[in-house]
C-alpha cells in the first residue's frame, strides 16, 4: 500500500512570514508617502486666491482726491548707434631725410596757420650741397658761353679753311655745353628743394594734436614728426548694424548728440562706407553738423537712427509710489481702492512707462501733491 506525503511542517510558517514582510514594506511606503504630502502641505488650508492681480483688500475711494486713467500713447522709436568724432582733414607730418631735430617750435594744442614753422631740422650738409650745385652750375654756364663763342668764331672763318666737320664739332660741342648748363640747373633746383625738407611747415591751418620729437632727436625719412588736424571740420564716424544702416541714405538728416559736451544737434549723413565688417556686421556711417566750441577729436558721440513707432502705456509721476523695491499704484475697481504692484520702465515727457501691472482705460488715484515723487528715479 502506497504512502501518502504529508505537507512539511514548517511550510506554513515561512508564508507567514512572507505575509507579515510584504504588510510592514507596503505600511512603510504609505508612510513616506503621508511625511511628503505633509511636508508639501497638503493637508493645510489652502490661501484664497485673489480676483485681481497683485491688489491688496479694497478700500472706499477718497471723495478729496484726482484720479487719472492709464493711457496709450503713440510715440516716435529711434535707435542709437555710437561713434567717434573724427576731423575731417587729419594731417601726419613726416621727415623727409635723415637729419638732427635743431628746434621744435609747437606744442600739443597749440593752434598753428598754414605755412607757419613747425619744426626745424640742421641742415648744414644741405647747404654745402646746395652751394655744390651753384658752382657746379656756374661751371656749365662758363663752358656753354666758350662753346657758343667757339661756333661763333668758326661760323665767321666757314669760308677762310673750316671744314664743315670741325663747324659740326662745335655745334655738338655747344648743344652739349647747353645740356650740361640745365642739368645743373636743375640740380640747383633739387638742392634747394632738399634744403627747404629741413624746414617744416604746416599744410593746412589747424590744432596740433602732437609732436613725435624734440631738439636734440634724429630724425629719419618717413618718421611722424607732428600730428594735426582741422577742429572747423569735424565728423562723427559711427558704428551701425546692418539692418539700420540700410535704412540711411547720404544727405539724410538725423538726431545727434555729442555726450561729453551735452550738446544735441541735427547732422547730415556725409558717407556710408559700403563694405560690412565681418566681425560685427555693422557699416561705418559718417554724419558733419554744427560743432559746438570745445569739441575734439576722439571724443564721444551718438546718432538716432529712426524706426517705427510704438505704444506705450503711461501714467502720471505721482501716482507711484514706491515701497521697499516695490513700485505701487492705487487703482480703482469696483468702485473701491486697490493697491496694485506694478512695473515701471523709461521716464518720458507723458509719464511713466508701464511695463506690467496696468492696462489701458483702467483708473488710478492720484495722491494729495501728486507730482512729487517719482519711483525710484530710473529712466
């Protein structure tokens, strides 16, 4: 007779067990579960969220106090682009040879007139080669005054033996001597005109901008001596985007403004140099207008390159105030006051600019001296 198996005695022990670990893990998430809602509060009181934005509890409108309305105004946009005042007529004055500085005679700022000294250089060796030259000269002219003598006196002996040879020889002989005689000269001449490098001289009338030099230095050919410029003809040389300078044109008037000086003025597009940078994709524009006194070169300026125009909305200096960093308004609604956080932009001739917090039409209560309390200052 077969035997049946029984169940091993400890089989329904370990399912137990089993049991009770799943009941304590799925006990402990549920745990974890309630500690983070709490934490996130989700078992408290939730807040009432307000109707309107940013309003605190309303108040009673005062029956002693203005009120404005919020406007949208149309106003004309302009862009700037900044630049450098430049002259027009800029002059590097060079050495021409080599020579010692005798005498400098100007000095940075110094205003100075066209053909006025500006620098002297030695010029001893140039005038022992000038002088050179005027004998050398006076030589050709003795020996072209004996050769045309010379064809004189054959021309008179032509019938008494001269052969038609010998009267060719001095004829040659004379053309030569006169050859001789204007070479000379003009070494005479290209003397001089070294001798007069030592001297230098203003090309144009002007203000020094710098001397490179003092008495005493060498000078070599093609160094910078003087710098000048012309301060009657100056020019704003500004940096412009792509897309804005495509909207200029030469002869055009636009707004100018020389910042150091507080000066506002309108200038005429002179030139648009027509080649990009490639670094920043801007055009080089050039604008001349009046130049107020005290104006020099390298200074700073801008120009206003006009756009579309745009809505702003506005409300009056003093209907802000301002808490903390908070900027403020009172606004009416509902037939009753609201204080509302708003956000201020640019100071304009209308108003404020709003730039978050307020919407056309909508009323605001203008405080007792309003006026008198701008928010914050920025513009």
């Amino acid at each position: 007779m077969t035997a049946v198996a029984e169940p091993h005695a400890g089989e329904p022990r370990r399912v137990q067990r089993v049991v009770r670990t799943l009941a304590l893990v799925a006990l402990f998430t549920v745990g974890i579960i309630a500690l983070m809602l709490a934490l996130a509060g989700a078992f408290q009181p939730k807040v009432k969220v307000r109707a309107s934005r940013d309003e605190a509890p309303g108040r009673a409108v005062p029956s002693d106090q203005a009120v404005a309305v919020v406007k949208l105004i149309r106003r004309p946009r302009q862009e700037s682009a900044v630049g450098t005042i430049r002259a027009i007529s800029e002059a590097v004055i060079a050495s021409k040879i080599l020579a010692r500085v005798e005498e400098v005679r100007i000095k940075a700022g110094q205003e100075v007139k066209q053909g006025e000294v500006l620098v002297i250089l030695d010029q001893a060796d140039l005038k022992s080669r000038l002088e050179q030259a005027v004998a050398a000269e006076a030589a050709a002219r003795a020996r072209s005054e004996l050769a045309e003598t010379d064809l004189a006196r054959f021309r008179r002996l032509t019938g008494g033996g001269v052969s038609e040879r010998e009267l060719d020889q001095v004829g040659t002989a004379v053309r030569t001597a006169k050859a001789d005689l204007e070479r000379a000269r003009r070494a005479v001449e290209e003397a001089r005109i070294v001798q007069s490098y030592a001297t230098v001289r203003a090309p144009i009338s002007g203000r020094i901008i710098d001397k490179k030099v003092n008495a005493g230095d060498t000078a070599s050919p093609g160094q910078t001596l003087v710098t000048m410029y012309d301060p009657t003809r100056m020019q704003l040389i500004a940096t412009v985007r792509e897309s804005l300078a495509l909207r200029l044109k030469v002869g055009q008037q636009l707004p100018a403004r020389l910042d150091p000086l507080g000066y506002d003025c309108h200038a005429t597009v002179s030139e648009i140099v027509p080649e990009a940078q490639a670094e920043s994709r801007s055009f080089q524009v050039k604008v001349t207008g009046p130049c107020p006194p005290g104006v020099y070169s390298g200074m700073f300026g801008r120009i206003f390159i006009p756009l579309e125009d745009e809505e702003v909305l506005v409300v009056p200096p003093g209907a802000v105030r301002r808490v903390g960093q908070l900027e403020e308004v009172d606004v009416v609604h509902g037939g009753a006051v609201h204080r509302r956080a708003i956000q201020l932009g640019r100071s304009l001739d209308e108003g404020w600019e709003v730039l978050s917090g307020l919407s056309e039409g909508e009323r605001i209560i203008l405080p007792r001296g309003a006026g008198a309390t701008p928010a914050g200052g920025r513009s």
